[in-house]
C-alpha cells in the first residue's frame, strides 16, 4: 500500500476592534479596510474555517519534494470551489441570455453544460463530490485526478 504526504490547512480568522471617527458608517468601513496596523490583533479559534486539502504527493515527507497529485474537488476548500464555479455559471448564463436577447433557442448542448453546472453547484452547497459527466471528466475541466 502506496505512503501519501498530504498537506491541510484551514483558515484561521483574525479580527481587531478598533474605533474609527468619519462623517459616514461607509467612510469608517473603509478607514477600518485601509488600517493596516494588526499590532492588537487577536486569533477567532472559535470560528476557524474547515480543513481541506492544499497538496497531496506520493511518498513519505514527499511533500515539495515529488510531483504535485491533482486534488479532486470536493476535498478544496469550499469558498474555493464556489468562487472557480462561478466563472462557469456566469458563462453559461451569459450564452443563454444572448440567445434569449437574440430570441432564437438555445443550443442544446448550451442547456446541458447548464444542467450540469446547476448539478455541480448543488454537490457544492451539499459538500459533495462533483458529478462527472458521461466522459468521465469533472464539470469544469478539472480532472478526478
């Protein structure tokens, strides 16, 4: 049985109370954006993000050290895997709108990559795997690896 070197990581949230004076709640929010002096910062332990996966290499201490395996998606960190989704959505649901625009009908290849992208995006809400298509690849592009 093969050894793995996995790495993990969460985040880790910190946070500082300070007291900004502005003719504006949006003008303090942005003073507190631009402050960038963490010297009294304190470390939310209560409320650290989930583990996931940030490398994964065939070996023992492989780490670095052999190449890089892809890592599946739903081992990611879900903001992740949210954000790459939404490129694709916001690409899908673009071509549809023009042909919607244009009023001529979609194409159907056009309405399955749409199926498949509300698939996805459901597996991510529900912290699940991603579905694979017909071929054997993951949504997206992005290998089961």
């Amino acid at each position: 049985m093969p050894d793995y070197t996995i790495e993990t990581t969460y985040r880790l949230p910190v946070f500082r109370h300070r007291t900004y004076r502005a003719e504006t709640c949006d003008a303090a929010c942005r003073a507190a954006i631009e402050d960038n002096d963490w010297d009294d910062a304190r470390h939310d332990y209560e409320t650290a993000g989930e583990t996931h996966v940030t490398g994964i290499w065939q070996g023992a201490d492989a780490a670095y050290r052999a190449p890089a395996i892809p890592i599946r998606p739903e081992f990611k960190e879900t903001v992740q895997r949210k954000a790459v989704h939404f490129e694709i959505l916001l690409g899908v649901l673009k071509i549809i709108l023009a042909d919607i625009r244009s009023d001529r009908p979609t194409a159907s290849d056009w309405v399955a990559r749409a199926s498949c992208a509300v698939a996805r995006a459901e597996a991510i809400l529900a912290g699940a795997p991603d579905p694979e298509t017909l071929s054997g690849t993951i949504i997206g592009g992005e290998s089961d690896g």
